[in-house]
C-alpha cells in the first residue's frame, strides 16, 4: 500500500458561512478584551506583545490517499494565515510522503523533520504541517486495521477523557456568569484566559470561585502578561482560592524564569502549548521549568506529542493537551492521543466554539457532561463531508 495523493484544505468558517458567530480562540465569542489594532480579519493587542487572532475560525485540513483508495485526514492547526501551511504540504510535505507506506509512520516523520532541520526550521508552520501530514498517516492506518487510533499508539488507558471548558473576559460578574454557564453544561473544569494585570487576574479569579464554589476544578492563564516577580506574587494568591495552575506566566524563551516561578510556587505552573517537539521540551523538563506540559497535538500530530508524553512521564510530569483554536480534527485526535497517553491529566475544550469546528463532519462530535467519550471507531472516529467541506474553504488570493 502507498500514497498516492496529497491535498490540503485550509478552510474559514465564520459568521458569513455559518449562522452562530464564531469563535477562533479559546477566549471565547465576543469577549470584552484590552483595545486591538484591527486589521480586517485579523487583530493583536495594543498593549501587550502578545498573539495574533482571527476574527474567523481558520485552519488547514490535510487529505492523503491510498492506491488501495483509502482516505486519511489529518489537521494542521493554524489559527491565522492557513494558506502558508498548505502552500508547506503542497510544495514540500507531498514530495516527501508520495509513494510511501502509510505505515511507516515514524519513519516518514523523521525523514522530513529532518528535510527542513538544517536550514533552522525545526518548529512553527513547517512542523505544523508535517503533524497534520502524521494524523492523517495514523487515520489511514486505523481505517486499514479497523481499529482507533489510540489502540495502535500505546492502546487504551481511560474510556473517557476529562476536559475543561476555556473562557475569557474583563468583568469579574461577568467571567463569573460564564463560569456558571459552563458547570450548568457539566464541566467540573474551568479555565479563565485572563488578559488583565495581576490584580486584575485575582480579582476575577476571587469572583469566580466565590460562584462556583469550591467542587470545581479552577486555572488560569494569563498568556505571557507577568514578569518573574508578579507570577510569584499572583500565584500565592491563587493558591489561596485552590487554584489548579496558573498557565503561560511569562515570555517561552526564559525557561530560568519559569524555573524560578514554578520552585517558588506550591501550586502547578502549566507551560508548552508553543513548543511542537521533544527537542524543545528538554531542557525545560531538565531544569523543572513545568509541573504540567501542554502540547498541542495540532502542532505535533499524534508521532511527536507521544514522545513529548513520554519524555515528560520520565520527568513524573502529567499532560495538560493544548488545544485552543484547533479545528474538529485537531480536537479528535487529542482525544485519541489522550485515550493512549499514561500521564495524561486533563484536556482543553472550547464548548461554544465546538458546532461551529464540527460543520465540516458528516456527524457531530460533541463531548457529554465534560468528557469525551473514547469509541472503537477506526482512524480518528470522525468522518469529514467533502460537499460540506466546499463552502468553508479558503478563498484563494
Ligand atoms: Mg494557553
């Protein structure tokens, strides 16, 4: 068996195509958020040196095929510009994955991470594009043998897999509404995307276990905002309310720093959504920078985030799967990854913004009471509808 043809989607979906307004980030429809510079579909912080968003949903979808006529899908998260990752599959990853077994998964990733290494691509769109190219490999492989995904890649530790539910905000009434709202849909997990200061932060993290009290489990993250010193301060503080972590405190690259944060703190510091490869997980793991990792298996794929999970199990540390602006695709192969990961923690959904991702698939995929339940479904569990896939696509330039 051998692919025979490679094809990438990136797609858009957005209020102009589909009737609820969407939601690209984990922040959640509509926040009140710090003023933005607004480029049209795009917007960015005036405040802060801080991500990029889309107004939109967007991200690429990668479609390989066999002689034997087998189809896998794969997504390649890209949460702005998702033209960049399928020009990436189309000029590079095609060549690099034509005529080869399909399952000679590990094999064919560390041929084309290695294509790009020596020019000083080893993370970002490139890697992005071969995790989208490696799921869509694993799908394959499960529609060939029958079987899910997580029964070939370490087989199944849990039925079920935990989320918490992400939301954002300003206000701390209003942060605290939207945390009812999400425990009266079932998650006994929460996740506050905080983009105010540290007193800030404290004061909507005091509104809102005032109101859902002390059963649910709380975090927050505060996507890079802090320094040193005001992480330290900030989590005693939430350590004070039973807070689970406290997410992103400060800049990636200052792995002393975040060091320093997580010794000088008793709850968990949760860091590496950024980071798409055991190479860049090294060194934090060594010097104890996270309690808890959060890879992102849209950036991964399924090949890379085991061995990042594995490389983090030899250091006692649990995983926290990032999935913020990932499309459907992204959000069923974590849940795959999740059902085969051993220290496997807790992993991220976005309840609202979950229809919307899942308008590409023939069914829906919806999570119940705050977990996804694990299928024996083949490949990733989910079949994406190629009519319905046309209406999202990605106007070319
Ligand atoms: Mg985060």
């Amino acid at each position: 068996m051998k692919i025979t043809d490679v094809r990438a989607y990136s797609i858009r979906i957005s209020k102009d195509n589909f009737a609820t307004p969407a939601s690209s980030s984990s922040h959640g429809a509509g926040e009140s958020r710090p003023p933005v510079d607004d480029f049209g579909d795009y917007f960015i912080d005036q405040s802060a040196f801080t991500s990029i968003y889309s107004h939109h949903h967007e991200t690429t979808l990668i479609r390989l095929e066999t002689d034997t006529g087998v189809v896998g899908w794969g997504e390649a998260q890209s949460p702005v510009a998702p033209r960049v990752t399928r020009t990436i599959v189309e000029e590079l990853v095609r060549p690099l994955v034509i005529n080869r077994d399909p399952f000679d998964i590990e094999a064919i990733w560390t041929r084309a991470y290695g294509a790009m290494r020596e020019r000083g691509h080893p993370t970002g769109f490139y890697v992005d594009a071969l995790g989208g190219m490696d799921v869509a490999l694993w799908d394959i492989c499960g529609k060939v043998t029958g079987k899910p995904i997580h029964k070939l890649s370490g087989g199944r530790y849990r039925d079920r897999v935990l989320l918490y539910a992400g939301m954002g905000g300003t206000d701390p009434s209003d942060v605290a509404d939207k945390a009812e709202y999400h425990v009266g849909h079932g998650y006994k997990a929460l996740k506050l995307h905080l983009l105010v200061d540290r007193d800030g932060v404290a004061d909507i993290a005091a509104a809102v276990r005032e109101r859902v009290g002390s059963g649910i489990k709380l975090m927050v993250d505060v996507h890079m905002r802090q320094t040193v010193s005001s992480s330290i301060e900030l989590g005693r503080r939430l350590e004070g309310l039973d807070f689970t972590w406290l997410e992103s405190p400060i800049v990636p690259d200052d792995i002393p720093g975040q060091a320093e944060i997580a010794r000088s703190l008793d709850m968990a510091v949760a860091i590496g959504e950024w980071s798409r490869t055991r190479y860049e997980m090294r060194e934090a793991f060594e010097r104890r920078a996270y309690d808890i990792v959060m890879h992102d298996i849209g950036r991964t794929g399924i090949t890379e985030g085991k061995r990042i999970a594995t490389l983090a199990d030899t250091y006692n540390i649990p995983v926290a799967p990032h999935v913020g602006g990932g499309g459907i695709l992204a959000v069923a192969a974590t849940v795959e990854f999740s059902a085969s990961c051993p220290n496997f923690m807790i992993m991220e959904h976005s309840h609202d913004a979950n229809a919307m991702k899942a308008a590409i698939l023939k069914e829906p995929y919806d999570p119940v009471d705050g977990y996804f339940h694990v299928t024996d479904k083949p490949g990733l569990g989910v079949e994406v509808d190629e009519t319905k896939l046309e209406r999202f696509k990605f106007p070319d330039r």
